[in-house]
C-alpha cells in the first residue's frame, strides 16, 4: 500500500504544476499516472483475494548441519496470470520468539500454481517451525504491490549429531535377567511364553519340554526352547533444562546412541508435556533410538517438577535395573550419584560393570 501512496503524492504533484503552469504535457502526465494508479489499484484488490499461500516441508526430519528443502506453493484462482510476488519466510524455534526471515520471488506466466523450493541448513538442533508471514503482490508494470499475511505454517525437526562416548559394559550387564517384551534372537532363556526354537531331542532334555504335536507330525521327539527376555539394566533419567537445552540435548542423544551402539538396551524416562506423566521408551536399535529422540524432543516439558526417579519406581515397583543415568543442567553425565567426568577436559567413558 505505501507504493500507492508515494505515486498518489506524485500524480498529486504533477497535476499541482500543471495548474501553476497551465502545461497541458503536465495536465496528461498526471491524468495518465491517476488511471494506472485506478487500474493498478483494481487489479491488485482482485488478485489478493484469489492469491493463497502454502509451505510444505517433504522431509520434516534432518540432521544439524545437514540442508532440507523447504517448498513456497502459490495458488492463484484469479483468470489473470500474476507477474511477480514476493514471499517471506520466518523460521525458528517453536519456544523462540525470535525468527530468521528468507525471502524469495516467485515469477508465473501461466495461470497455474507455482512452487518455489528454498535450501535450508540449520546448525542448532530442535523443534522448528516455518511459516509465510507475508505475501507481496505486484502488478503487470511491477512498480504497485499489496501486502498480504500469510496463514501457513510447518514444523521441522533438526536432530543433533551424537559424538561416540566408549562405553564398558561388563559381564553382569551383558547377562542381566529380568522381565521384558523383547527376547533375544542369538540365545534362548527360561521365558516359556515365547518359544525359541525347536530341535531334536537330546540326552539330558525333560520331557516337560518335549513338543508332543510336532514330534507326532515328524516319527521323531521335538523340544521347545524358551526365549530369554532382553531386560533394561540402565534406565536413562532426562531432566531437560530451557538454559542450557542444545548443550544438554546433544549429550542425550550421545549417551543414547553409544550405550546402543555398544549393546546396552535401556529405557529414556522423562515427564510427557502431552500427556502431563512419566513416560519411558525402550531403546535397543537404531530405529528406536531415532523414534525416541524425535518423540522426545517433541514432548519435552521444560516446566515440569515431577521427581522423576521417584516416580519412575511407585510407577514401576518391583522392576530390576543396574544402574541410573541422569544428564545435569550443564551438560554433564551423571552415573548413580557419581558424575562421569570432573571437567570439560577430561575423557569420557561409561563403565558399566
């Protein structure tokens, strides 16, 4: 709208000479600018009406570091092609009030939705949201626009790039029992609700054992070998914190990744902002280490006051663990009641005997 009133001030002007100066050039110089400024101001007026805004995000999950494509659709329904508009971007952190701001300019000679992608690399992890905040149109000569808010938004999540921790596990950890909905696939165990395998019969078997129906079907004796259920020896306490959350965060999914990496199934346990409760998820492999940083991170609860171990024990009596893992407010790991490191320049390593 600005555009208009500098070219109003103009025509205004113009025909202000041509009175002074009874110039007749002045006099068609001004009516010629007030008709393009009617018309410009007609077309506008229609085309904001039938111009809509959109963003999309293909791939709404990436790494830090890592570039994502971010994609800026324009619909028109107007009969006229538009020639030029100019959209910008505001992206940033949902809990941040503070956005960085993309612009880009959309061209379009036919009368058809137009799609611009926009490459974004973000270095900080977290829970972003991109959103159109405006939309400047501009008419057929490009010299008048209005200016019209945009109503789309799209969530992204940057996730943080784990740094290897070594991680020691001894033979208590390695072979810790206990109950659990996930059984090992290499050895069998004592769980009789889950059957292992089925083999031959073999001097020493019970008889308790023997799989009566298959041994029938083969003229030969069949035993059924339990499962051995994959028990938690660690359970992985997170109390985020506002402050210091990027620092605190990449060592999360540090600790999480390593002690995965290394074998050690363990349970993350934190207070749900969706579910106002403690939750826990079970991490043992790749594909649920990245499903529990991705719920986690969209469900953290920077408010919460629960006592998480506390909890975590009324909620879960009589379940078997080793040990307890926590990160502090600044970052550092925390084994029981004992930090794992005295300072930043000592070496890190998880002793899990």
């Amino acid at each position: 709208m600005s555009s208009f009133i500098r070219a109003l001030i103009l025509v205004l002007l113009i025909i202000y000479m041509s009175i002074i100066y009874e110039s007749t050039a002045f006099a068609l110089l001004g009516f010629s600018g007030a008709v393009l400024l009617v018309c410009a101001f007609v077309y506008l007026l229609l085309l904001c009406r039938k111009i809509a805004g959109d963003i999309r995000i293909p791939i709404r999950i990436a790494g830090s570091h890592r570039p994502f494509y971010v994609q800026v659709l324009i619909h028109n329904h107007f009969a006229m092609p538009f020639t030029k508009v100019r959209v910008t971007v505001r992206y940033g952190e949902c809990s941040d009030k503070r956005r960085k701001k993309v612009r880009l300019v959309i061209k379009q000679g036919k009368n058809q939705p137009v799609r611009r992608d926009c490459r974004v690399t973000i270095r900080e992890p977290g829970n972003y949201v991109f959103s159109i905040s405006r939309i400047r149109i501009y008419d057929l000569t490009g010299l008048f626009y209005f200016t019209k808010k945009g109503v789309a938004e799209e969530h992204a999540l940057i996730l943080p790039e784990p740094s290897a921790i070594p991680v020691v596990l001894g033979e208590r950890v390695r072979n810790f029992f206990g109950d659990a909905d996930t059984f090992d696939d290499l050895r069998p165990g004592y769980d009789p609700s889950e059957t292992f395998d089925v083999r031959q019969f073999r001097n020493g078997d019970r008889l308790q054992k023997v799989h009566w129906k298959l041994s029938a079907k083969s003229d030969e004796l069949m035993v059924k070998e339990n499962s051995l259920p994959k028990a938690c020896p660690v359970v992985f306490f997170l109390k985020p914190c506002q402050e210091n959350w990027k620092k605190q965060l990449g060592m999360i999914a540090s600790i999480s990744f390593s002690l995965m990496d290394a074998g050690c199934p363990h349970f993350a346990v934190w207070n749900s902002a969706a579910h106002k409760d403690l939750i826990r998820t079970r991490v043992d492999d790749e594909e649920s280490y990245y499903l529990f940083l991705t719920t986690f991170m969209q469900d953290v609860d920077f408010s919460g006051n629960l006592e998480l171990m506390e909890e975590y024990r009324r909620k879960y009596r009589g379940e078997l663990y080793l040990y307890e893992l926590t990160v502090t407010e600044d970052g550092t790991p925390v084994l029981g009641k004992t930090p794992v490191i005295s300072n930043e320049k000592e070496q890190m390593e998880l002793l899990l005997k």
